[in-house]
C-alpha cells in the first residue's frame, strides 16, 4: 500500500489530507505537525482569537472527527528532524521513522526575530500560534500600554483589537510610512488616518534598537535615542519561509521551496506547499512567494490531485485580506506592477476600491467594504482584461458591465 506522508499541519497540509481522499486516495495518510493543536485557521489568531469573539473550537480548520472518518494518522505535536531521500523515509524527534511513497512539505513559514537586546524579557511577544496569543491574551488590561514593532498588517490588526480593549497603543515602524512594502503611498495614508483616529499612536521612521527593563519589559528605546514606555510589547517583522528540512535533504530552495506548476519540488516524489514555497506563476511570468490562505489552500489541492494520478497545476490569481475595526481590505494581484490608479466609491465613507492598471489593464486592487469590486478586480486580473478608467471609476456603471 502507498503511504503519503504531510509534514505540517496548517492550513496547506490540512487541505492536502483532504483533498487527498476526497480525490479517491486510498494509501495511508500521515499527518505530522509541530503545535498540539488541531490545524486551525491562522487569520484569526490577530483578530477574532486575540479579542475573544472566536474561542479555539470555532477557529479549527476541521473536528477531529474528520480526521478519524477519513483514517487520516495524525501527529501532533511532533518534530520531523530529518528526511531520507533514498531510503525514503522521515525521523521524528520521538526517534520513530516513517517511510512513504510520495512526502509533502507543507511547513510553513516562521516569524522573522529580532536581534534585540532585551527581546527575551517578560512581558515581549510574537505573535504566529495560539500559544503565542494565549500568552499575549493574558497581558491584554485596559489601560495598559502596548508597543507593536512593526506597521504591517498583522502589526496593525493588532493594533485594532488592542485599542479596542482598552490599551494604550503605539505602533513603531522604522520606514517612512506603515504598510510600504506591501501596499502603495495612499492606502498607506488612509490606514495611518484610521487607526490614529482609532487613538492608536503611529511613529513611522522610528526603528527599535532595545528594549528595556530589569525584571520585565519597561519600554522600547529607538536608534534615535526616544524610549516609548510599555507594559506589553508584540513584535511583527514579517515571516520567513521554513524550508530547514528541505535544504538539508538537497532540494531546491530560493526565498522558498522551489516547485512547479504540479507543486513538485526538485525530487519528483517530494511536493511541496503553501507559504514555504515558490512557485512560478504563468499569469504574472515570474516566480512568486506567497503568504496567503487562498495560496495555501490552492497548491494543496494540487498537490493531492497529482499525488492521487490526475494531472492538474496552479496558476491562481494572488489575493489575500485583512480586517481592521470595521474595514475589511481584500486584495487581488500586486500594486506595484501598476503605472497608474483609479479610485472607485468614497474613502471618506468607508467603502471604496483603488485599482492599479498598467497599459490600460487591470493587474491589481485594494478593495475597502466593496465586495463586487473585489470579486469582479479578480477576473479582470485572470484575463488581463482592458478597461476604460473613466468607466472604471464611475459607480453608475455596474462592475458586471466591465467584465
């Protein structure tokens, strides 16, 4: 009998058992993931988990009964140490070694730390499991002052819950503006205006060099010498790629897990998944890193359907969201390949959609409380679709009339 063996148990290797049975795979199914937990929905660990609107049963991804209908062998909480590729095995850090016939690697990726002195004191965080918001949870006191270091989204979704809550709230970003390396100058403007309307403080240019305090954490101190006071400090710096494993078994990695269209790595038994990996992306004509749920849930798919004998690849168009207070930002494509903007709706009401196009076509959008516009910006992306930005920009023409 075949045996597929998936390490990591996030949202990408969740939907590779899945889609596994779901394609008709009748081998064994192994599942090895690092947390204890269930997999679970990532998203809401810097919103709905971390304010108590979503308690831990509402953000797993499947019941544990799933699992056991589907005779999927789950191991949690459960380290692979190393992959053999010609004996086509994986050791666990128990001592236990698994053989397989086809290995997926879905391991994710892991937050980017900072070199700080004092980041070991108590009272600092990051913020990537539900362990991590558990631990930042029990510090959340109204009153208290919070120092985020970083002004990206997880920084500033964060930021919403926590002013929200009652902390006093400081955000630290060391470029010139929040969001810079994700989005473009305006929607940069309009987040920095509503989260300081919010009453969260945003210092932008303002890179943290220590963080002090004796027995906890005390404050932040900036290159520039400012000391921020703070009770409770979560750091977001991004993600990094995890790909130790893949690396040191000999495959292709750079800025990821190397794979093609089917999500094979450079072994044709190995595939690989989700945010570890890089992947060449046909509709952009280049290769792509992703941190995206869409991503994650997508390539596993495929995975499982080659893995399962049909031939299927992946080329999906790149989205990804974020909810901040009443906002919900739902992104498709990438900004930066635009040479020009065109804003639908009304950003004064909170509800308004900025469109990138280069040469007249479409390539992405920033979509504030504007559904249609969303849903409609991802097939005019998909066929590389011309519009007329007068029209585009006219909320009298319905976006169904574009496509």
């Amino acid at each position: 009998m075949t045996r597929t063996v998936v390490i990591g148990a996030g949202h990408a290797g969740g939907q590779v058992v899945a889609s596994l049975r779901q394609e008709g795979y009748e081998g064994e199914i192994i599942l090895v993931g690092e947390e204890a937990s269930l997999p679970y929905q990532r998203p809401p660990l810097s919103k709905a988990y971390l304010s108590g609107d979503q308690p831990l049963e509402r953000i797993l991804i499947r019941p544990e009964k799933f699992y056991a209908d589907k005779n999927i062998d789950l191991r949690l909480g459960v380290r692979v140490t190393a992959i053999d590729r010609n004996a086509r095995t994986v050791t666990l850090d128990s001592g236990e070694t698994l053989e397989w016939t086809n290995l997926v690697l879905a391991t994710g990726s892991h937050v980017r730390r900072l070199p700080l002195p004092g980041v070991d004191l108590p009272g600092v965080h990051y913020l990537r499991t539900i362990a991590d918001v558990d631990a930042i949870r029990a510090e959340f006191e109204a009153g208290r002052k919070l120092v985020i270091i970083g002004g990206g989204y997880i920084g500033l979704e964060v930021a919403a819950v926590a002013v929200k809550a009652g902390l006093d709230v400081t955000v630290l970003e060391m470029e010139q503006r929040i969001l810079q390396r994700v989005t473009t100058a305006a929607m940069s403007e309009y987040y920095h205006g509503v989260h300081t309307k919010a009453g969260v403080n945003i210092h932008c240019n303002a890179a943290a060099s220590e963080i002090l305090g004796e027995h906890r954490v005390e404050a932040v101190k900036c290159r520039d010498g400012a000391e921020i006071a703070a009770d409770v400090v979560i750091i977001g710096a991004g993600i990094l790629p995890t790909t130790d494993l893949a690396e040191a078994a000999g495959l292709d990695v750079d800025n990821g897990i190397l794979v093609d269209e089917r999500c094979r790595t450079s072994d044709p038994n190995i595939y690989a998944v989700g945010d570890c990996t890089n992947h060449p992306s046909a509709l952009l004509e280049r290769r792509l890193r992703l941190e995206s749920v869409p991503n994650a849930n997508d390539q596993g798919k495929v995975a499982a359907a080659n893995i399962s004998g049909k031939d299927k690849t992946y080329d999906a168009v790149p989205w990804f969201w974020s909810d901040q207070y009443d906002l919900k930002l739902q992104m498709v494509g990438f900004s930066t390949d635009a040479d020009t903007e065109v804003v639908r709706g009304d950003p004064e009401a909170g509800a308004f959609a900025r469109f990138y196009l280069r040469d007249g076509v479409v390539v992405a959008v920033d979509a504030v409380n504007s559904p249609r516009e969303f849903m409609a910006a991802k097939q005019l992306v998909a066929d590389k679709r011309k519009v007329d930005p007068l029209k585009l920009a006219d909320e009298s023409v319905a976006m169904k009339d574009l496509l």
